[in-house]
C-alpha cells in the first residue's frame, strides 16, 4: 500500500522538476523586458526609464532615461547587465545592414558588440540617445567663423 503512493510522489517530483527546467531555459532563451527593467531599476534607484527599445533578438536593451542619459542592459543567463552610459564612453557606427548599431564601450568592452534592431528608425533613435548621453557643455557660446 506505501508503494503506490512513493512511486506518485515520485513521478510528481519529477514532473515538478521538468517543468521548472523547461520554465528555466525558456526564461534564458527569451529574456523578458520587464524583467529588465526591474535589474535597472534595482541597479540604479535614482534613474527613471523614459523609453526603451530590445534589440531584434531581445537579449540587450537601450534605454532612454529622464535626464537625457541613456543606458544600457544585456542578457546575462536569467539576470541582466545594467549599465549606465557615462558622456564619453561609448562610440557607436552603423551596422553593415543598417539596422543595427556596432558600439564599443569604454569602460566595459565585454559589451561591446553589433546589436540589430527591428528597423532602421528604431537603430537611429537609440544612435541619438547614445550621442545625446554626451552632455554638451551648457557654457559653450557659438561664435560665429571670421
């Protein structure tokens, strides 16, 4: 009579423990955005998230934040990276097909990379929130060329 019921909570746990490998790989193939968006938060309470835009492969985000910064999560197994993109330190060109972004890092080169997008438009405006985190000096007067 105590069989039966060792083989039940076996095959229960065993199931239990399939279905939460599966749930786990699922979770390390597709990354989820408000996920993300959580690890920024934690990494950096102060920064509020304006907009933001996952590459085609939604394994890195950009993101645009209040104060005209913009930062910067990757993949990273069930976590995220979170980077916060200081005036200076990153340079970015445009991808071989044009929808994509090839950028290097300063400060953290195992980021640097070539994240593609879903469009050419979305890859322009992440390319102006990267040129815009370089924070023009507001004392800078234009003189006109003699």
């Amino acid at each position: 009579m105590v069989w039966p019921i060792v083989i039940m909570g076996v095959l229960l746990a065993a199931i239990f423990y399939i279905r939460m490998k599966a749930r786990a790989e699922k979770d390390r193939r597709e990354p989820d955005a408000g996920l993300a968006i959580m690890d920024f938060g934690r990494a950096f309470p102060d920064e509020a998230i304006r907009a933001i835009h996952a590459t085609a492969d939604e394994k890195a985000y950009f993101v645009r934040l209040h104060d005209g910064k913009a930062g910067f999560m990757a993949a990273h197994g069930t976590h995220f990276v979170c980077h916060l993109i200081e005036a200076g330190k990153v340079n970015t060109i445009h991808a071989p097909s044009g929808r994509g972004l090839t950028v290097h890092f300063a400060d953290f080169a195992y980021l640097n990379g070539t994240y593609e997008f879903r469009s050419a438009e979305i890859a322009a405006e992440v390319s102006l929130w990267l040129l815009g985190s370089f924070n023009p000096q507001p004392g800078f007067k234009n003189v006109p060329a003699t």
